[in-house]
C-alpha cells in the first residue's frame, strides 16, 4: 500500500536502473575521489511485520548492502557521527553551566536507564511514546535546515571551514582543505546529504520506486 499511496513513494520512468546505477557511481568517485568499491545496484524493497502493533503493520526497508549509493552513505554517516559527538559536547558544556539538559538523542537503552537511576527527582511517573510512522514522514526540508544549524555551531565552535578525514571514520577541524586528503565545507556535506535524499530508489517487482518523501530505512547513514 506505501508504494501506491504517491505520498511516499512514486513509480520512476525517468531513468532506467542501468541510468540510475552510472549516475550514483559517476557521483560517488566525484565526491570520494575515485575511492569506491565495486558497482552496486539498486536495493530491493522488503517488508517486515511490527509484532508489537495492534492491528499488525509492515516495517519497510530498503536494503544498503549492495545500494549504488553504498559508499556516499557510509561517509556521510561517518561525518554526521563527528558532528553529533562535537554537538553532544557542546550541549554537555551548556548543560554544565545552566544546569538546563538540552541534548536528548541517546545511543541505547542503558543510557536511559542509567539517567533514571542517577535521577535524583522523586515520586517519578515513566510516559513512553512512539511513532507510528517517523522514518518516512520526515520532510527533506526539515532534514537540511536542521542538519545544517547543528554543523554551522560545531564549525563555528571549532573555529574552522572544513572538516579533514584523518582515518576510517575519523575527522578533524582544519582550516583549508588538505592534498590527498577528503575535506569537506558545510556545502560540500549538504550536497551530499541532498542527494541521498533525492535519489533514494528501490525496486519491486518489475517497478523502480523513487521515495519523495521521509527518508529510507536501511539506509547507512538514516540513524544518524
């Protein structure tokens, strides 16, 4: 049904999935220099049933292992991982200034669990709440604007104008960009980001399927 709501999800014709699958490699070496495994294709959507719903839903996702935009992905989610690390300082400092909390993403469960242990307010009462679809109502506006205000702070906290990989998943502040090295501006990061974005394709059945709206599950950098 997700695919025939054109909310979602529309029917692609534009380009064929050999089109698709050039124009996601040409991108990739453009922006990695050259630095991409083999050619990949496009994921295959697939569905998985949320027990835990009453009636039962489907949980859809589109596969990143052998996605043509496999290895964008990951570096995005290596540069995002920077910048969520830098933020989550910046807030902690905040917090330890004004007493005020203002960095609410956690990493698991246990961190939960241990600020609700440490908690020192009494006679607590525990509300949960979920959403019932947040992976694919997240508008690609939102994503941008949010995103870019968080790295205009880290960038402006580090007094800097790129960010420089300096290993793996590493990256440090730099002024310039460095030879031989991957540096990147907040354009350089948004463009990167807009594109994932805007070229999030699968294939069902005979059909290619081009997601206009949240953003994909099973994507490498979509936690982030």
């Amino acid at each position: 049904r997700i695919l025939n709501d054109n909310v979602t999800y529309n029917i692609y014709t534009n380009e064929t999935q050999n089109q698709l699958i050039h124009r996601h490699t040409i991108t990739t070496k453009n922006k990695l220099n050259n630095r991409i495994t083999e050619a990949k294709t496009l994921p295959k959507i697939y569905g998985t049933p949320k027990m835990h719903k009453n009636p039962i839903k489907m949980r859809y996702i589109t596969g990143a292992r052998t996605s043509s935009l496999r290895d964008l992905s990951i570096e995005l989610k290596h540069i995002l991982t920077h910048f969520k690390t830098h933020y989550k300082r910046y807030c902690n400092a905040i917090e330890a200034r004004n007493q005020s909390k203002v960095f609410w993403s956690i990493d698991s469960s246990y961190e939960c669990i241990s600020v609700m242990r440490n908690s020192k307010i009494k006679n607590k009462q525990l509300y949960t709440a979920d959403f019932t679809s947040l992976f694919t109502n997240l508008p690609h506006s939102a994503i941008l604007g949010s995103i870019r205000d968080i790295m205009k702070i880290c960038f402006k906290n580090a007094g800097s104008t790129y960010i420089t990989k300096q290993g793996q998943d590493r990256y440090s502040y730099t002024d310039s960009a460095k030879p031989n090295k991957l540096s990147y501006t907040i354009e350089d990061i948004l463009f990167m980001l807009h594109y994932i974005l805007d070229n999030s394709f699968a294939r069902y059945g005979d059909n290619l399927f081009k997601q206009v709206n949240g953003i994909p599950q099973g994507n490498n950098a979509s936690p982030l």
